[in-house]
C-alpha cells in the first residue's frame, strides 16, 4: 500500500480523474490518522481534506461526493459533508448530485454528523424540501454537538423544516419563543463569506427562524404575544417587535399588548416598530406614537414614521424626516426609506433627494432614488441610473448587500427598468452563488436576490 506522501507524488502525475481516485484512496486510508500527531495547523482528517480540496474544481461535486461515501471513521464523515457545504456554498448546480449524500447522513451514529447534514438542508430550504420527512424525524433527537454551545441536533431539524415551511416546525418553534425550550441563540451572528473561506454549520437566532414564517402567524403569535411584557428584557422585546413588522397586517392580535408596551419608556421602540409593520390596526396608538415623536432624541423617527404608518396624519412625520434628510450629518439611508414611505407628502425634498442621488455612499443614493421615484409619483431619470450604478457589478461580482434593495426597487420601475433588465437578463442562468455574508445567509441572499431579479425581469416584460 502506498504511504500518504507516495500517493501525493503519484496524483501529481495522474490524469484528472485518476488524481481523483488516487487522493480519495490516501484520505480516506487509515495512514491519514498518523496526521493527527503533527504539530502543523489544520492536520488530521479534515485539515488533511482542507489542503486537497485546492486542487479540484470547486464546480465538481465529485471530490465532495467521494468523501461523503460510508467511511467508520467519524472526522472522515464530517469532513465530508463539509466538504459538500463548500461546494454548494459556491455552486447551485451540484445540489441534485450532492443531496442523497447529505441526506443519507441524517441517521448516522454520531450526533455531529447528523447535526451538519440537517443544518446543510436547512441551508438548502426550498431544493430540499422532498425530503422534509426525513429531517422532521429528528425533531426528538436529543443528541448534541462536542461544542461550547452545545447545539442539539433537534434544533437543526427545526431549523430545516422552517425553510422548508413546513409546519412540523411549529411547536419546537412554540416552545423556544415561550422560553421552555433551550436552543437557539438570541441575537444573530455573521460569518464572512469570501471564496477561500469553508461553511460554517451554525443555527440563527430565535427571530431571524421566524421572520420567514409569515404563513404561520396563527400557530406562532399566541407564544409572542405572551413576550410582550413590561418585565421582558428589552433586547428580547425588540428582536420580537421586528418579527411581528415583518409579518405585518397577520400580526394584529398582538395589537392590545404592543399598546401597553408604548408607555413603557425603555420598551416602547419595540412596539412601535411592531405597529409600524402591522398598519392600519395599531390605530389606537396614534396618541401615544404622536407624543413620542415630539420628544425628539435619536428615536423620534421612529415614532413619526410609526404613527403615519397606523393611519396619522403625514405632518409629523415631515417635521421629523424632513430635516433628517436635509442635514448632511443624519441623512440615513433608514430616513430615506422612511421618507419614500410617505409619497407625494414629500414632494417638496425632491431637489435634495435629486443631490443624493450622486452621493458616493451606495445606501444613501440607493434609498435617495427610491424615494425620489417615490414622492415624484415615478421620476425614473434620475433613479433608474441611480440604482444601475449600485447594480452594475452584479453580473459579475463582488455581490454587496445593498444590491438587493436596488433591485427590488428596479423591479418596480417598469419599462424605465429595462437597462437593469438587459444588465441583469443572465443572472438567473448563473450558476454561482450570489452572496456577501457566509453560513446560511449565503444561500438565503443567493435566494433573495434571484427572486428579485426574477420580478425585475417580470416586470419589464409585463410593461411592454
């Protein structure tokens, strides 16, 4: 049997598939265990499948699939479903070849192993989802990982099922909003997301699961609304008031509690933020949202935007945003979103959004041509290149978050956005993934962004 090294040398001089056959063969032979010994950086098993990977196409599954094959070494198995992560985390294609693999790994023997297969199908979502079943059993799998936070494999089922939507998820879910279940983290976490870096198999935090479950409002709110207490630790409370915005007008039984949480001088943010997604039904906090509003202090905003958002009148809101968007030192790109949300109210900053426009920063002119399109009722002259100018490297990368809102705001443009439409028109062909931030949200922005290209598409061809 060849040494380590002595395969090494011979793959060099292999024809491609045989240098594949020849560097699965001398990882995946027991002599890699001598590796763990070393005193070098990223040796063993996994480091040992780190330094291969380099030498094979991150387009081709077959380095991945090789190692995902049945292997009674347990570090041979994580690496290999990690090395399949990478691979998806670059590529779109591979999914079909790569998913029975993965899939195949939600019964193995070692908690680990089961815990990055399912969060690799959580990452998957919507491509996975013939294969809910399969994760739902492990939804009383009590098995946890050798980590500082211990991460149980039931969470990641959970964590699946929910971007599968699919319902099973639900009271898991219940029981970590009502606290008796331990689990996910309470605030979310980032990871880069550069070419050279490796997946990272984390869960999100409880509200960023939750946000993405709009059709579950019903099963979901009785548990929130039960959150929604003047005692609840205020970051709590926020983390809600977002996910309750983001279900928006569904979320209206909640309405009663987010009143009572408007007096409370620390926690009212909350509620605001809450009521301003809901709408119309937070009516009743008009009073309370108006007097925050004219308290001034960096939540002012806030209240004004919440309380034209529940059905108020528009000029406090003005009194408010107006001058924001005016002073070169508060002009946010927040402001800006919310000053477009009043329309033609605003009509009169429309020559100081025109001067945003051609700021350098690429949120504030994003969100300066949104709402100048906005409150103009459609001036796109000035918009539409707006927005091309923080699209234009879309095609072919680096991917910024900011591109997202742009397109989303394109896609509502009409016939004016038919240069994005012809910028964009390959995209959707484009088998890379389109991301700026690694683990989860790589595949979630890749999703995001395809879907509002898609509209953007859609659009300019509806308009003709």
């Amino acid at each position: 049997m060849l040494a380590l090294g002595d395969r090494a040398r011979a793959s060099a001089t292999a024809p491609a598939e045989g240098r594949l056959e020849i560097a699965l063969g001398a990882l995946r032979d027991p002599s890699v265990e001598l590796w763990r010994r070393t005193s070098a950086a990223d040796c063993g098993v996994r480091g040992m499948h780190r330094w291969t990977a380099s030498l094979f196409d991150d387009a081709s599954p077959a380095f991945a699939l090789g190692l995902m094959a049945d292997h009674p070494d347990e570090e041979q198995r994580v690496g290999g479903l990690e090395q399949a992560a990478r691979v998806l985390s670059r590529r779109r294609s591979p999914v079909d070849a790569l998913l029975p693999g993965v899939v195949a790994r939600l019964d193995d023997p070692a908690a680990e192993v089961r815990y990055r297969a399912a969060e690799l199908l959580a990452c998957l979502g919507p491509a996975a989802a013939a294969h809910a079943d399969d994760v739902a059993a492990l939804l009383d799998d009590t098995g946890v990982r050798a980590t500082r936070g211990g991460e149980a494999v039931a969470d990641a089922a959970v964590w699946a099922l929910a971007r599968m939507n699919d319902p099973r998820c639900l009271p898991r879910l219940t029981g970590h909003v009502a606290g008796t279940r331990p689990g996910f983290a309470s605030a979310g976490a980032y990871y880069g997301g550069s070419a050279n870096s490796f997946h990272h198999p984390a869960l999100p935090a409880l509200h960023e699961v939750l946000v993405r479950l709009p059709d579950h409002t019903e099963a979901l709110l009785p548990a929130i609304r039960d959150r929604l207490d003047p005692t609840e630790d205020p970051r709590n409370l926020r983390r809600f008031g977002e996910v309750l915005a983001a279900w928006g007008p569904t979320a209206e039984s909640a309405v009663p509690r987010l009143l009572v949480l408007l007096a409370d001088d620390e926690r009212w943010t909350a509620a605001a933020t809450a009521l301003a997604g809901i709408g119309g039904a937070g009516r009743p906090g008009r009073e309370a949202l108006l007097t925050r509003s004219r308290t001034g202090g960096p939540d002012a905003e806030l209240a004004a935007w919440a309380y034209w958002r529940v059905g108020g009148e528009p000029g406090p809101a003005l009194d408010v945003l107006g001058p924001a968007v005016t002073n070169e030192d508060r002009a946010t790109h927040t402001a800006l979103s919310r000053l477009a949300d009043l329309g033609a109210h605003a009509a009169g900053y429309a020559d100081r959004l025109r001067e945003l426009t051609a700021t350098r920063e690429p949120w504030v002119r994003t969100q300066a041509a949104h709402a100048l399109w906005a409150v103009t009722g459609g001036d796109t002259e000035t918009a539409v290149p707006a927005l091309m100018e923080t699209v234009r490297k879309l095609p072919t990368g680096p991917y910024l978050p900011v591109m997202l809102p742009a397109v989303r705001h394109l896609a509502r443009m009409g016939e004016a956005a038919v240069p994005a439409a012809r910028l964009l028109q390959d995209l959707p062909a484009d088998d890379r993934r389109v991301h700026y931030f690694g683990c989860w949200r790589g595949f979630t922005e890749d999703e995001a962004v395809r879907t509002a290209v898609d509209e953007l598409l859609a659009g300019v061809a509806g308009a003709h």
